[in-house]
C-alpha cells in the first residue's frame, strides 16, 4: 500500500515549536503504523486489523507529546491519514481537516469535520463537562474551534485523539482524491475543489499524453497550487493541499 499522509494545523500559529511537531509526526506516523500493523492480529479480517493499526498509531503520537521536549501542552494538530491500493481507500482522520473523492461528477466527502456543530461530538464534550465559549465561533473552553486533535493536551479530556476510519472500494470512474485543511473547505465547496481539481487534471494528462514538458509532468500538484492560490486568495487562514491522481499509473490506477 502507498501511504499519503497530511498533518495540517501544525501552522496554524505563530510558534518555533510548531515545526518541531509536524517534523516530528511526519518522521514517527509510517513508522508507528507498519509496527502496529506488524504486531496486530485480527479474527475478523484485514479491516479490523487497519482499524486498530491505525487507532493504536494516533495514540501513541498523541502520548508522544505529553514529553514537553517535544512540544508544549498548547500545541495540536489535525491528522489526516490516507492508505491508497489498487482497490481500495482507507482514511483515518483527527480533526478539522477532510479528504474528498473525486468520482465521475461526484464530490464525496470521506471524512466528516470533527467541529462543535456536529451533534455528536457537541454531545459528548457537554457529556464530559466541557465549556463552549464563542470566541469568533464556537470553541472548546474557548480556545479551539475543532474537537479532535493530536496534542492540545492542555484541553484533555475533551478534545481526543480517536480517529475516524473509513474504507472505499476504487471504481473506474474514480478521478482523484483531495486531502486539505479546514482553511480550503471554510471557503470553497466540495463541488468548486472537484471542478477545479478535475479540470486541471484533465488538461495536464492532456499536455503530458503530447509530449509537453516542465510542470505538466505532474499533473496532480498543478491541480493541487490550483485549489491552494484560490483559497488563499479568500482566505487569510494557512492552506495545506494534497491532490492524488487515481488515474496516474503509479497510484495504483485501475486504468
């Protein structure tokens, strides 16, 4: 399996320790994973077995930072994993961040926002005696907008670790999959990222099925400064994009 990994929200501030964490959970996460998927038996079969390899790698991230040689209590981040085979998408998220499937015209999302509108996760922080203060919007104790995060231990037990996994079997018509902080998704719609990611795609294989050089050698990172220059220019938030081409061979294309 080809593992895509996104960590937004690392950037989010202005910190020298912000670095420090993202570096540190990019190095560790692939690490951790293959060790948990190494150790972990399943009598229920392979998905069961992803679903406690991926669970058992966010906590020991998250327990990684109550060292605050690594970071202080305050610092958090969204952590949204993807594995990519031939036949199949897994995603594991903790956070506010999403990936979105691009299938046929179809925009569909495979994450759903870890956010205090949730009903869900709104019910479970009143449940654990959390304040949600509004401070520009709706936040935990009135300091963070989202509910799950890796870190922020100064806000456990209310905001936690445990990501959300899902499994989508590939089609044909399956185009690309595109991973992005909240800050692309607080102005842009699932159905405007498709359009444009897609459509940028499409003239890019075009140019590289001509034999065009330069930038259309990766059709999958102009797709992704297309979506990431729109949303900065409406957004003042930092932008973190990720574009796989499900099309492109090396990505384990049906094709």
């Amino acid at each position: 399996m080809v593992m895509e990994a996104l960590r937004c929200g690392f950037e989010c501030g202005l910190s020298k320790f912000l670095n420090k964490v993202s570096t540190y959970c990019s190095k560790k996460f692939h690490q951790l994973l293959a060790e948990e998927w190494n150790r972990g038996v399943s009598e229920n079969g392979q998905q069961e077995r992803w679903e406690m390899a991926l669970t058992r790698s966010y906590e020991r991230v998250d327990d990684a930072f109550k060292d605050k040689t690594l970071a202080p209590y305050s610092v958090g981040s969204t952590a949204l994993v993807v594995l990519l085979s031939a036949c199949q998408i897994i995603v594991a998220n903790c956070g506010d961040s999403r990936a979105l499937l691009c299938r046929g015209n179809q925009a569909i999302p495979l994450t759903v926002d870890h956010k205090i509108s949730r009903p869900d996760e709104y019910d479970r922080l009143m449940k654990g005696g959390a304040k949600i203060l509004f401070v520009g919007c709706p936040r935990v104790e009135g300091v963070l907008a989202m509910t799950r995060a890796i870190g922020d231990h100064y806000l456990k037990p209310w905001i936690i670790f445990e990501p959300e996994i899902t499994f989508t079997s590939r089609t044909e018509e399956d185009e690309c999959l595109i991973l992005a902080s909240d800050g692309v998704w607080d102005v842009l719609s699932n159905d405007d990222v498709m359009k444009m990611a897609c459509s940028v795609l499409k003239r890019q294989r075009k140019k590289l099925a001509l034999g065009g050089t330069g930038n259309v050698i990766y059709p999958a990172q102009c797709a992704a400064n297309k979506i990431r220059k729109e949303a900065s220019n409406l957004s003042g938030d930092n932008i973190s994009v990720i574009v796989v081409d499900l099309k492109a061979p090396n990505e384990g294309s049906l094709n």
